[in-house]
C-alpha cells in the first residue's frame, strides 16, 4: 500500500487497486467543486460544493458507502451551494482527518 493509503482502514471493501483511482474521484471532486471546508466536529465534516456538480459527489458517496460503510454522508441543496456532512464513528476519524486534508490540499477557492 502506498503512503498515500495509509490511513484507508482494513474495514475498506474496495479492492486495493481500485483504491488509487477512488482517491483520483475525490481529488477532482475537491479541486472542481470544493468551495469551503468546515470541521464541525472531532467526527463531523461539512463541504459546501458547487451545485453543478450534484450528480457526481451522489455517485462518488453512494460508491463509497458500499465499501466503507462507517461513513455517514448527508447531501442537500442550500440556496446557492450543495452541502455535504460526513460522519464517522470515534473510531474512524484519523480516515476523516486524512479525507479533511486531502481536501484542503485539493480546494479551488
């Protein structure tokens, strides 16, 4: 396993070599859509994303829940962006941590 996924958890179902190119999703997901960041919690994230890219963050954590199932992904439409929560259990977040920085790392704005 490469640094870069270290910190995916033995609970992960994804095949390792699918891994890279799940990572690859997010990133672009972050760098295209990610507009603002926010830690609500030691288990809790909130992404404000673009509303255009809607289609792709549902198909992203639809995918992710199956072979992550500790996620907890919430999506709604606000007035002029798309809010995304994402909850962990206390057990995973050194995952939601890493996912966190990945994504500062990968913001547009």
């Amino acid at each position: 396993m490469s640094d870069d996924q270290t910190w995916v958890p033995e609970s992960c179902t994804l095949p390792s070599q699918q891994r890279p190119l799940r990572l690859a999703e997010f990133d672009d997901l972050f760098a295209t859509a990610l507009l603002v960041q926010q830690r609500l919690s030691p288990t809790g994230l909130r992404w404000r994303l673009d509303p255009t890219a809607e289609a792709t963050a549902r198909d992203l954590i639809a995918r992710e829940s199956c072979c992550c199932s500790f996620f907890s992904f919430t999506l709604a439409a606000d007035t002029d962006t798309l809010r995304l929560d994402v909850q962990v259990p206390a057990a995973h977040v050194d995952v939601l941590d890493a996912l966190a920085l990945r994504a500062a790392a990968g913001m547009t704005v």
